[in-house]
C-alpha cells in the first residue's frame, strides 16, 4: 500500500451499512507514473518551444496539456455517484475462500470504465458499466480461522481513460461471512447414541421392518427413498424401517479429548458432517448451546455454524 493510500484510508470511521454512495469528496486522484513521464514530456516540449520560437511546438504542447487536464475530469467523474452493495457471502470451511459478491451500480451519469475493486487478498475487475445499470464481481479473500469474518477494507479504483491518472476511493463494508471450523479427516464414532420412535404415516409397530412412509427432506440418503412410490406419486417419500426405532447421535463439547480447543471443534464438525451424510438425527451440545436432534442442510448449517461462534470466534 502506497503512501497516499495508507493516509486515504485512515479516513474510515467503522465498518458502513449497504449500499455505499461514493460522493466527490471520497474520491482520490493523483497522476501515476505514466502520468509523470507525460507531464515532463509536455515540460521538455514546453522547453523546446520556447527555445526555438516553434509555433507548432507550442500548439503541440497546449493541445497535449489540455488533453491531460480533460482526462483528469473524466478519470475523477467514472468514480463520483457510484453505489456499491457487498452481500454477505456463504459459509465456507477454514482453510477455504469466502466469495463476496460486490454489486457496483451506476445510477446516474455516464459509462464507467475500467473498474478495479482490491481487498485483503482479493482482486476483481469490471470492464464496464452501463448508465443506470450495474455489475456483480465475486471477490474472494482467504479465511485462514473459523469465525466471523469481515471484507475489511475495500478499495475501488480506475485510471480510465488515458491512464495517466489515478482516482480511488476507500470503504469498509459491514458485510461478514460465517468461517465454520476444518473438519478432521476422520474422527471417532460418538459413543452418545440415543433411541427413539417414530409415528409419521400411522401407528409403529416394534419388531417390524417396515413401519411406513414418511415424507423427504434434506439429508435423508437416496437409499431409503421409496422410488417405485414416485412413479405412481408426486411425492417423494422416504422408507420407515426398524419397527420404529432409529439412531439419534449427541454429540457433547465435554466428550470430546481436553485440549486445543481448534481440534475439538473440527472433531465435532466431522461428526456432524458424518451423521449428515448418513441421514442419521443428530443433536448438538455446547456451553451454552443446545441443538436437539434434528436432520437436513438447515439443521446442519446451525450446528456448523454453533461451532464457529464458539468462544466468540472472530476471524477479522
């Protein structure tokens, strides 16, 4: 980070409510180094001109230096009014990226070109923009630790349209995104198992295999969906065996080995992913947390997300 940008950024009082306005006075502008070199062209021409009485040098001058302080306004004015709106990306694992998408609107104004939007580790680009249309660009950034997790601070920048300027302008979106904990490649089985008794679609009968049909949801593994009752059915139903009885997995903070409490956690989510993917109820115990047992992606995101909040986690 630049000078300019270190002193720029220092003007941000906290993270900002959506969508940000960026009004003239959010807006830097300074020449780049190419701008540099065309500036002391246009004084080395300037120099010649004077040197020589060459009227045609000094109309060359004046025409470049005009061009230069035109540029100026249009570089400065492809920022000014602009909207921009990060949305809070989905969950990821620690150790993965958490994708924001960043929404950069133009309400008013003219064509915006050459859009840059830099971030802790991220980079995106938008080519274009439309009068009173917008852009949606992903910007990724690591998620080293589980947790909450910010963008942090975000830079939008352009030098169109000659390049010989810079205009950028700082924001800090309060956009966040939940880091849920690695999961161990394998972990022990949990030794909690409770039993329980299902009544869906009629009376259960203990010592049956067959109980009856329940409806689907999220979770329940493709082997026990009653495929030839779809055909004859709009429905998609599940399979009822065991004369009612079926496991339920309690998965406890104080079961698992004392320690590192980073590897108790990701213990705990490879359990939970394991009994997911097997269509198993599980339930969920934390200090002050409970999750009774439940199944499908729902009941699977709160339980993630329980073991990323754990302690107050916080990854920025």
């Amino acid at each position: 980070m630049s000078l300019a940008d270190r002193i720029s950024s220092r003007r941000l009082a906290g993270p900002e409510a959506n969508p940000v306005y960026l009004h003239h006075r959010r807006v830097y502008i300074l020449p780049t180094r190419s701008g540099w070199l065309f500036a002391l062209t246009l004084l080395v021409l300037l120099l010649g001109a004077i040197n020589y009485g060459n009227s045609l040098a000094y109309s060359l001058t004046f025409l470049l230096a005009s061009l230069g302080v035109i540029s100026i306004f249009h570089t400065h004015r492809n920022l000014v009014g602009l909207q921009v709106d990060v949305l809070n990306p989905s969950p990821a694992f620690a150790g993965e990226g958490l994708t924001f998408p960043v929404v950069v609107s133009a309400p008013d104004g003219p064509v915006r070109n050459s859009l840059r939007l830099i971030a802790d580790g991220g980079k995106g680009c938008i080519p274009a923009i439309d009068p009173a249309g917008d852009a949606e660009v992903p910007l990724q950034i690591p998620a080293p630790r589980r947790g909450i997790q910010r963008l942090g601070r975000l830079r939008i920048e352009t030098d169109a349209p000659l390049g010989i300027v810079r205009a950028w302008a700082w924001l800090e979106p309060a956009s966040e995104g939940i880091v849920w904990p690695r999961p161990l490649e394998e972990a022990p089985a949990p030794e909690q198992i409770l039993e329980s008794d299902h009544h869906e679609g009629g009376r259960a009968r203990r010592g049956d295999d067959f109980e009856g049909f329940r409806d689907w949801q999220p979770g329940d593994p493709p082997s026990r969906i009653a495929w030839r009752r779809l055909a004859v059915s709009d429905r998609l139903l599940v399979r009822l065996d065991g004369g009612g009885a079926s496991r339920q997995h309690l998965f406890r903070w104080q079961e698992t080995p004392p320690g590192d409490p980073e590897y108790r956690l990701s213990m705990l989510a490879r359990q939970i992913l394991d009994a997911h993917r097997q269509g198993a109820e599980w339930g969920l115990e934390l200090p002050g947390v409970h999750l009774p047992p439940d199944r499908g992606e729902t009941h699977l995101h709160r339980g993630l997300t329980a073991l990323a909040r754990h302690g107050g986690g916080a990854s920025a």
